[in-house]
C-alpha cells in the first residue's frame, strides 16, 4: 500500500520535495518511547536522529512537535539516523500549518501558573516546565 503514495523514476522511487527543519520528536515503538530530533520533513516522510537503532519494516506512531502523531514505517536506519514514511502522507494545507507552527514556536499548550511558572504539554499530554526544554 504505501508504493501507491510514491511515483518512480528510472526504476527508483522519486521523493517529496523535503524541508530541513530541526525539532523535536517522539517514536513509539510497541510499549517504548524514543526521543529524536527531526532533521527533515516532506508530505510522505521525514528523517530523525535517535541514539536506539530501528529496524527497516518496523511500524511505529511518531509525533511530531507542535503535531498530533502519526501512524509511520522505518524505512532504512545508519549511522543514527532513520528514514520514516508515514502511512497517509500529510495534505499540502496540514504540512504548511505544521511547519509554520515549528517555524513560530506554537504556544497554544503553554499555561501560566499563579506563581508565574510557565509549562507546556508536550505531545503525549504531558505536561513539562519551559525551564526544562
């Protein structure tokens, strides 16, 4: 199914147009959660750096900063980095509203305690202090 999404050229599929855009990202893998940074994103995928090696073929839930998550396969991991495609690529307009988020810092989950704490909900809900980021 996920070859319906990409187009080949000479025998090799051709790739989305990818943005070099550096954030945070949460993998889960089955019960595991992995941090990574984000290094770039298109409509049909992305690549992260992450310290724990994943398998080509593994399926996973990736979420995004300032993203809801996203039902994604490994495609090839090396050398700390993996290449990931999601399962329903992102719509031009979700892609546009998601990089525009990362690009001005979205603020929509900070709150601001009475004693003037300020924290965040990160993706999974969980809320963090801004000094920690």
């Amino acid at each position: 199914m996920l070859k319906l999404f990409s187009k080949t050229v000479g025998g090799r599929r051709k790739r989305a147009p990818r943005d070099a855009i550096k954030c945070s990202a949460t993998i889960r893998l089955q019960n595991a959660f992995l941090k990574a940074e984000l290094h770039d994103v298109s409509a049909s995928g992305c690549k992260v750096a992450l310290e724990v090696p994943l398998e080509p073929g593994q399926f996973i839930q990736i979420a995004l900063e300032s993203y809801h998550s996203l039902g994604a396969q490994i495609r090839w991991y090396r050398e700390g980095f993996a290449g990931i495609q999601f399962i329903r690529p992102l719509s031009d307009a979700a892609l546009a509203n998601w990089k525009r988020a990362v690009v001005n810092g979205s603020n929509k989950d900070v709150v601001v305690g009475a004693s003037g704490a300020s924290t965040r909900r990160d993706f999974w809900g969980e809320v963090r202090h801004l000094e920690d980021d």
